[in-house]
C-alpha cells in the first residue's frame, strides 16, 4: 500500500446486515472496506492484506472477538483494533480493553460515531514502519504475473494484465481495474501464473477450499462468469480466459475469449 492510499478497514462481524451497512459506510468516507462473517473467512485475506484497522464484534461464530482480539494484535502490534458488541457490561468492555483492542463500542452506535472513532483510532495509530512488505500470494517461479504496487499504478497503462494486490485489483492493458474478491483473486492469480496452460479445475477448486465435483465445478463456471462480467463492467475489456470442460481454464492474452468467440459465431 502506498502512503497516500486510504486506510484499509476490515469488518469482522457475523451479522449480514450490520457488516454490510458498515463496509458501506466506511466506503462512502473515502476508506477501503472489506466485510468478513468469521475470524476463519477473515484468515485467506490476511495472508493477502495487512489491514490499517479492523472493526470486531465480539460474539463471533467459531473462534470468538476476545480470543481473535488476542491473535491480531500478536500478529499486527500496529493495528487499529475497535470491539463492535451488543454487550453492554463494564466487565466485558474492561476485558475488550484488556485484550488489546482501542476502542468498544455497542452495536446501537450510529454510523457518523463508529466513524468517528475509526478516524480517532487511526489518529494514534504510529506509522507503520516504511520497510514492511504486505503479506502477497506466493509466486510459482520468476514468471509470475506482473504484479503492480501502489494506486498509482491504477491511472497508467500496464501493456499487459496485472494483478495488484495491495487491494485485489485486476488491471486491464489500458489500467483500468476491477476489484476481485479474496477467492477470485487466488484463482486469477493461479491462471496467469500458468502461463497460458490449462489449470484443471481440480486445481482451482482446491485452490478456494471446494472439492471435486459436478456441483462444484458448476459453481466454478458461474464464479469464472461474473469475473468476466465484473471485468467487462469494470474495465471495459473482455478477459482473455479460456475454457475447457472437460480440462480447466486458461488464461491467453493476445487471444480471443469464449465470449467474444461466440459473439463473433452469432
């Protein structure tokens, strides 16, 4: 992330509702805003993303607010960390202190005070130190895709696809971007590392935590659809994905998609 991007905020929240209003919000105020139903969905992001600051209600669903509380700030000491509960005891808010996080609120709090405090947590936060490295995907050899730093990057010409993955950004060859989710992202990522070979769907599914069958591959193909129809809105170009049934997915810069071959067939 660069110096001038907008803090990165994540929600960790097992109420749909809430979480969405809240990502919402903190998108409108100029933040970037990620939203995650369990500290477990939450787990494929952080190897990707380090967070500037993370929203955390305590009654979680699996490994609980009190006990995540602990492990993020173990893991990131320079964290923003606000508790987001409905419960409203001393006690527990002494205990969400004690745990490490630097703000409690309830979850009756109005959106103008959460944001209130998102800015007045960010305002003690101490610079990040300037020789971290953000957490990326692990690439398969010195050939893997071309991966661009800082939002910068966002208003240039690449001359070829990139993935940026200080926001999970897809850039098309004229620089436009689409922001993939953390799933899509892996499964972008494993496509252009193979380097125009087809990656059995095996693969890709193993590579979102799916088995092997027909349901999940049908579930494959609708997930390799809407990045198609995400990039086509997004960027205005056509991805250069190809598809095989009975193989997997390629991915072939330079090539005609299966979209634009059927469109140029009918």
């Amino acid at each position: 992330m660069s110096a001038n991007s907008p803090p990165l905020v994540f929600v960790i929240d097992d109420d749909a509702s809430l979480r969405d209003d809240l990502v919402d919000y903190l998108l409108t105020e100029g933040y970037r805003a990620m939203g995650f139903a369990s500290y477990e969905q939450f787990l494929p992001a952080s190897e990707l993303l380090q967070p500037t600051l993370v929203v955390l209600d305590l009654g979680l669903p699996g490994l609980d607010g009190m006990a995540a509380c602990h492990l993020l700030r173990e893991r990131w000491p320079q964290v923003g960390l606000i508790m987001l509960t409905s419960r409203t005891g001393a006690d527990q808010q002494q205990a969400g202190l004690q745990a490490g996080a630097d703000a409690y609120l309830l979850k009756t709090a109005t959106l103008p005070l959460v944001h209130a405090t998102v800015e007045s947590v960010l305002r003690r936060l101490k610079p990040a130190s300037s020789h971290a490295t953000p957490n990326t995907l692990p690439s398969a050899n010195s050939n893997a895709p071309q991966s661009v730093a800082g939002d910068a990057a966002a208003c240039l010409p690449t001359q070829t696809w990139a993935l940026r993955d200080a926001d999970l950004c897809l850039l098309a060859p004229t620089g436009d971007g689409t922001v993939l989710s953390v799933n899509e992202f892996r499964l972008v990522h494993a496509l252009m590392a193979a380097h125009g070979q087809v990656v059995p769907r095996p693969e890709l599914l193993a590579l979102v935590g799916k088995s092997d069958s027909v349901t999940n591959r049908r579930n494959l193909d609708g997930v390799f659809s809407r990045i198609r129809a995400k990039v086509r809105q997004q960027a205005g170009a056509d991805l250069p994905l190809r598809s095989s049934y009975a193989n997997g997915y390629a991915f072939v810069p330079g090539r005609a998609t299966d979209a634009a071959a059927r469109s140029a067939v009918n």
